[in-house]
C-alpha cells in the first residue's frame, strides 16, 4: 500500500493515469461495437497504421499526434471503403494497409534516427513518455469521444446488431460505421504514447470479450467492459511500477487475467 501511496507522488504517474483512464474508456466502449460487427482486428490494423504515421511524422520533425491522428482517420476510411466495395474483403484489407504502413515506418525510422527510445517507446508504450501537452491532448479527444458514443449509442446500437434493419428504417448505416472507425482511430493513436502500438488492439478486445461472458444485454457489456477496462489499467500500471515493469504488457496482462477470471465465472453461472 505504501507502494501505492508513493506512485501517486510522482506528477508523470498521475499525469499517466488520467490519461489512461479516458482512453481505457473509448477503447472499452467502441470494442464493444467492433467486437459485435467483428471488426476487432480493425485496431491492430490501424496501430500499425499509427506507428507509421508517427515514424514519419518523427523523421520529419513534425508534432507526432497532430500528424498521426488524421492520417489514422483516412486509413480507418478507406479500410471501411475497401472491405465495403471491393473484392478485397475484411482481414485482407487490414493486411495490405497494416503491414504497408509498418514497413513504410521502419524505411522512415532506419533512414532517419533509427531504432532511438521514443520509436522503442511508441511500439511498446511508456509512461514516462507521456507530456503534459500529451495528457491534454488525450484528455479532449478521449471526452470528445466519449459524448460522440453516448450521443449516438441508441444509433450505434442498432447497427451493431442488425445493419440491414438500421438500413431499412432509414438509418445512415455508413455514416455510423464510419464514426465508430473514427473513433477507434482517434483513440488508438492516444493509447500508442503509454500503452504501445503492439498492444494497443489488446485494450479494446479483452474488456469487451471479458464482459460478454458474464453479461447479456448490450448495455450491460458496454457499461461492465468500462469498468474492467478502468479497473485493469490501474491495475496493470500500479503492477509495473512495483515490478519496474513495461506498463502495455502490465495492463495487456491484467486485461488477460480479468478475461480468464470472467470466462470462468460466466461457465459457473450456466
């Protein structure tokens, strides 16, 4: 406990935990909807989409976020056009971009600073990495994001579970899709600073997964995957401060844990 007591005297911790607990509640809201729509995979595509975009961004000198937000936002557009339009379809798409932008990444870092501490950094996340400007930054986005989901659960509910019904009442399905990639866009490129482009994906499918194994209706998993998310990054960063730990892996592992522990406890109940 007196552990505990002394992590929250440093400024870097607590500026890590306010941001991480914004962004554990974007990453656990829109999993749940990405899970559903079997979209899961569209976070690890657009994490490596982000460390290329972050690796350029670096190797130009530019504000790193600033840059890769937008250029995540046009990825997770086209991902949707391509899986929607073409004979290019889901897993394949995330592929052609994901590895395309992780290779185009590696080329920027190698012919400019090469393997230094803030690319190791943005692959496997750091707390210390985390600014100030970094922390406002996340906090307004991640708000930002949060009131878009609540503002238009009733409509993201509906196309989660049945598109072609949304469809037939009018609803702009395509629109809905597109804010939920924006969104996750928006909140992976947040997450990348502590949690890491490699483990990024992890925050949004573990809480999600671990909810619906215990929970039935849509409301009940999405409010029961914020709290696991929440929960687990404290979780996972109080462990890598006592354990000098890497804190993504820390709070990936505290998510695996929470998914084990609720797999078991949803078999119990039936």
């Amino acid at each position: 406990m007196a552990d505990i007591m002394q992590m929250f005297s440093y400024p870097f911790m607590v500026r890590a935990l306010i941001a991480g607990t914004f962004i554990s509640l974007c990453s656990a809201l829109l999993g749940v909807s990405l899970v559903l729509k079997r979209y899961s995979m569209i976070g690890d595509g657009l994490s490596h989409v982000g460390f290329g975009a972050l690796a350029v961004a670096m190797a130009l000198g530019a504000a790193p976020l600033k840059f890769a937000i937008p250029v995540v936002i046009i990825a997770a557009f086209f991902l949707l056009r391509i899986s929607e339009n073409s004979t290019i379809k889901g897993d394949s798409a995330i592929a052609i971009i994901s590895t395309s932008a992780l290779a185009i990444g590696i080329i920027s870092v190698s012919l400019s600073t090469g393997m230094n501490t803030d690319v190791y950094n943005y692959l496997f996340g750091s707390i210390l990495a985390m600014s100030d400007s970094d922390v406002i930054l996340s906090v307004i986005l991640s708000a930002i994001v949060i009131i878009l989901f609540v503002f238009f659960y009733t409509k993201i509910f509906t196309i989660t579970f049945d598109e072609n019904f949304a469809r037939a009442t009018g609803i702009r399905a395509g629109i809905y899709n597109m804010l939920i990639a924006v969104l996750t866009a928006v909140t992976i490129v947040l997450g990348m600073r502590m949690i890491g482009a490699l483990l990024i994906s992890a925050l949004i499918i573990f809480p999600s997964l671990s909810s619906m194994r215990v929970c039935k209706s849509f409301k009940a998993v999405v409010l029961c995957s914020a709290v696991i998310s929440v929960i687990c990054l404290f979780a996972g960063v109080c462990a890598s401060y006592i354990w000098a730990a890497p804190t993504g892996a820390s709070v990936v592992i505290a998510n695996l844990t929470a998914f084990i522990a609720f797999s078991v406890a949803g078999r119990i109940r039936m």
